[in-house]
C-alpha cells in the first residue's frame, strides 16, 4: 500500500471508530482499526478471472459464444432431455435448489454455483478435474449425468451446421467417424469452449465491494452499502469467527479444500473420502493439465499437479467453495444438508453433529459461541456479497 | 605490469656476489603484446587482488539451523511470501567457515495451531551455483506458518526453520 493510501485509511479508520464508540452500545455500525481494516482489503476488489494458459481460447469470444449455445444443449445426453443448463440453472443462480443433483439419475453431491468458476483452481467438491475446460468433459459422459458420448457428440456437430460450423471455424475440420484420436480432439475443444463461457460468469461488485471502495476512498457515501449488521457480520467475519482461514482472498475461497466433519445427508458416519479420491482420479486423468490435450503441459497448472500431497489428511476434505453470491445458492455444504445461511452459521458456531477430526486431520474447526444477535449479524454480511449484475444474455440460449 | 618481471630481474642481478665478474645478461625479450598471450606467473597475486565477484546468495534471508551447524540462506519469488499463490525459493547451505556446503535439502511447511501443513510436496533440485531450486510452494490460508529446511549430510539431518506469518 503507497504511504497515501494507508494515510486515509488510517483516517477511515479513525473516524469508524468514533462512529464505532457511540454506535456499539445501540448495536450501530462497528468501528475498524487499522489492522481490521488491512484484512478487510484483502477481499476486494476482485480482478478478472486468471489466465487459463492450459486453454488457447479461453478468452476467445466465439469460443464464448459457441460454448454459450453448447452449456444449453440437450442432444448431448442419452435420453435428450439434459444439459449442463438442467443443474446449472442460469434462473437459479447456475444451482437447481436442491441438496443432491438429478441428471439421468440422482447423483451424490450439490450441484456447485458456477458463478466465479473461472476463479477455482480445482473443480467438482474433490477437485478431480484440474481446469474449467477438463470439468465438464466428466458429466457429459457419465451414466449418471448426460451419458453422452465424445462419438456421440462429433456425430451431432457434423449433423447440425449451427453447431458444427462455428466449431469447425474456430477448431478446424470436424473429425470423421472413425477418427478416434480427432474425436478425442473434438470432445476436447467442447470442453474449452464451455470453458469460454463459463468463465464469463463473473460477480464481483457486490455492496461489500462498494463499502471497500468507501474505505480506501474515505467516502461515508460508499461505506453506507453495508448496512450497521452487516459491518457488524463483516467484523465477525475477520475476527472471532476465523471464517477468512478459508474463505479468503476476494473470491471468498482458498479454492483448496477442508474438513467439515459434517454428516452425510442421511446421517451416519462419513462416506465420501472427499478429496482423496479426488487426487488419484486427476492424476489419472488424461484431461489433466499435463496430459496431450493441454495448451501448457509444463506451467502452473502442471506444477501443482505434480506437487500434489495425498496423505490420509485428505480423506473427507472437501473444496471450499466461493461466498460471492451465497445467499442466492441455497442449500448448503456438499450435500446440501444446510437448508439456509442461519444454519449454516449456527452449525460453525456450535459443530453440533459434526465428527471430530482425527490425528492425521488438519484441527481449524472449533465451536464459534456465537450468540443468536452476532449469527444475525454474520448472515447479513454474506448476504451484503451479493451480485448478480451479468449481461442478461449470458443466461439464455444465444440466438442463431 | 608487464615492466615489473624486467626490473625485478635487474634487482636480483645487482645483488649477486661479484657484480664486476660479468656484466648483467640482457633483459628477456618483452613478450608480445596481443590480447590472447597468457599472463605471466607473477601477475596472478596482483590479480587476487581485484574485487570478488558477490556470492549468489548475497542479500538472501539467513536462518541458523536449530543446532547451529548450518547457515541457511534463501530467498522467495515472489517476495514476500504471498498467501494462496504458488512461491518458489532459492536455497544455499553454508558451513560454519560460510562455504557452501554439500548437503541434500528437504522442505516443508506447516501452521502448527491448524495441525496441518501444504497441499502441495515441494520440487527440489540443485542449481549451478551450488543452492536448490524449491517449486511448487503454497501458502493456503492466512496464519502462522513454520517454514522449515532439513538439511541432511550422511546420517544426520538438522532442521533450520523461519516463521511467516500472513494476515
């Protein structure tokens, strides 16, 4: 931070603070000192997505566009009736509301928002897939999601022409029917031009970021987007309730993953192992960010997949996900177990239910005490990190 | 300095013990001047003279292994050590006489209050200049973390570690 800047923050945060003195005991807006206020910068503002070196067109518009018309289509799966759109529902927030997805048939995890997917380092709630273009690759083939086919999907993108020629400008010529390494390719470049669109799902100008631009500029105006119950929720947020150890930085996630303890859907003991499996099934995939099908097989991405620790650590660990949007994103946890953000809170606040780490599992949880005021409090911020100020036109079929 | 060989030798001449007996032989013909000829063997203690060239690791961290017999000198890029963005470091192992040292290296990391360390198993391996390049690093999470160099040579491997801290 320039010697300006940390000036008039230090000023901000003076002047919150005689606010703060009168404010706290008719439960006002909270003061913030200096080093609260420090923390509070490191989640906003949120730039554009990272580079993607893994995918050459994943800033490409007609890729964009392409990928747009490929996320609503449903002649990719078996029976016809499902695409990426029918758990993805642009209407719903990219959710559908429900604790478990439904494609083909009832699956075993919440279908994650795709709001900010171009953010993750990881994706699905274990990471198995390294890159936004390797994830879809898996539900368009699974039994249970799409069923489709790579021969299935060539076969249609030779069949209609408002798929096949945009593909076929941006990726060359379509693959025969019998060339299984080119319809490798194919199945390949669907998954980057999903890619493409997905990562234009950007929310990141929320009230929140506007009461930090009020703090940077010193400008009452601006900090007043964040009601007093949300700055309150805000100071919990930074301080007592330790929920920055993971949803940190301004997409409000590690991106790396974590255990909750919390019981599956039906109750019992833990089932999922979670991001252990996770990790061997991305080192075996031929998707990964240092198989063929990648556009940089030696950077970042590969690095980390190289470097990847799979110790017994990581049985239960699933990703953090991102709190931008959150209060639209109803249920909650991997298995949706959480019907609301209240419970949410009250179940960080008491881990009631939830099965204690063993010695090999990391320790971060620890009963919160909230009392029912601060849960309010703490409800109000995350629904303060709401926005969902997209194009209209990114939610619908693009027109032919 | 191509003179002093010459009027070292005269020097040496009008000490000898009868310095009538015969006159002083003729200095030795000057070697020629291009730039490729060897220097001659007395140039070289004026040559030791010249400035060093600085250590790689001039300017690196220094962390004293636990039981004090490695001086452990590393830096990070970036600078400092962001959180939840991948890092890498620059490691070199001094002895006590401050030489480089030939030792193997691990690293590691945790955060001692979570009971947890890094996703990731850093990538090692040794450099030209006698340190280790370390990929692959990641801080997750805000919080105190342990970032710790074992050094190894033959059977015995001692820890050196430094604190970082990110809020």
């Amino acid at each position: 931070m320039n010697p300006l800047g940390a000036t008039l923050l230090g000023v901000g945060a003076v002047a919150l603070g005689v606010a703060s003195a009168v404010g706290q005991q008719a439960r006002g807006a909270p003061g913030f000192d200096a080093e609260q206020v420090a923390k509070i910068l490191t989640h906003s503002p949120l730039g554009p997505p990272p580079a993607d070196p893994t995918n050459t067109w994943a800033d490409d518009p007609r890729a964009a566009r392409l990928g747009q018309r490929l996320f609503f289509e449903r002649r990719f799966s078996a029976n016809g009736e499902v695409s990426c759109a029918t758990c993805h529902v642009p209407d719903r927030n990219f959710t559908d509301g429900e604790s478990i997805a439904t494609g083909l048939q009832r699956g075993e995890r919440h279908t994650p928002t795709l709001w900010n997917a171009g953010y993750q380092r990881w994706y699905f709630w274990d990471g198995r897939a390294d890159s936004l273009w390797a994830q879809p690759l898996q539900p368009l083939e699974s039994a249970v999601e799409m069923g489709g086919s790579r021969a299935g999907i060539a076969d249609l993108l030779r069949e209609d022409p408002r798929l096949g020629a945009p593909f076929a400008e941006l990726f060359g010529p379509l693959p025969a029917p019998d060339d299984a390494p080119g319809i490798d390719r194919a199945f390949v470049h669907v998954g980057k031009a999903l890619a493409a669109y997905e990562r234009r799902l950007v929310s990141r100008r929320a009230p929140f970021d506007v009461f930090v631009e009020g703090l940077r500029e010193d400008d009452s105006d601006k900090r007043a987007a964040l009601s007093p119950a949300a700055q309150r929720g805000l100071q919990i947020f930074i301080g007592k309730g330790r929920c920055r150890m993971c949803h940190g930085g301004p997409n409000f996630s590690d991106g790396e993953f974590h255990g909750t303890g919390i019981a599956p859907l039906g109750g019992g003991n833990l089932t999922d192992p979670a991001r252990y499996r996770g990790i061997q099934r991305l080192l075996a995939d031929p998707f990964n960010a240092k198989g063929a099908f990648s556009d940089e097989r030696d950077g970042q991405a590969a690095l980390a997949l190289e470097t990847l620790a799979r110790g017994p650590e990581t049985w239960g660990e699933f990703k953090t996900p991102t709190l931008r949007n959150v209060a639209l994103t109803a249920p909650y946890m991997h298995q949706g177990q959480m019907a609301t953000l209240a419970d949410v809170v009250r179940f960080y606040s008491t881990l009631e239910g939830s099965a204690p780490p063993g010695h090999h599992q990391e320790q971060v949880l620890r009963p919160l005490g909230l009392d029912a005021g601060e849960q309010a409090d703490l409800v109000a911020f995350l629904e303060s990190l709401t926005d969902v100020d997209v194009d209209p036109a990114l939610l619908v079929p693009p027109p032919d | 300095m191509r003179i002093r060989p010459v009027v070292l030798a005269l020097t040496l001449a009008a000490c000898g013990a009868d310095r009538y007996a015969e006159p002083p032989p003729p200095p030795a013909p000057e070697a020629p001047r291009t730039p490729d000829a060897a220097p001659a063997a007395p140039i070289a203690p004026i040559a030791r003279t010249a400035p060093a060239a600085p250590p790689a690791w001039q300017g690196a961290a220094a962390t004293l292994s636990n039981a004090g017999h490695w001086d452990v000198r590393w830096t990070s890029e970036p600078a400092p050590i962001p959180e939840n963005e991948p890092f890498a470091l620059t490691v070199w192992v001094l002895d006590r006489d401050g030489e480089l040292a030939d030792v193997d290296l691990s690293v590691d990391a945790a955060m001692p209050e979570h009971g947890h360390g890094m996703n990731r198993v850093p990538r090692i391996v040794e450099r030209e200049d006698g340190g280790f390049q370390v990929d692959g690093l990641l801080f997750h999470m805000p919080g105190r973390w342990e970032l710790y160099f074992d050094v190894t040579r033959g059977a015995l491997t001692e820890r050196a570690q430094v604190e970082v801290v990110l809020e």
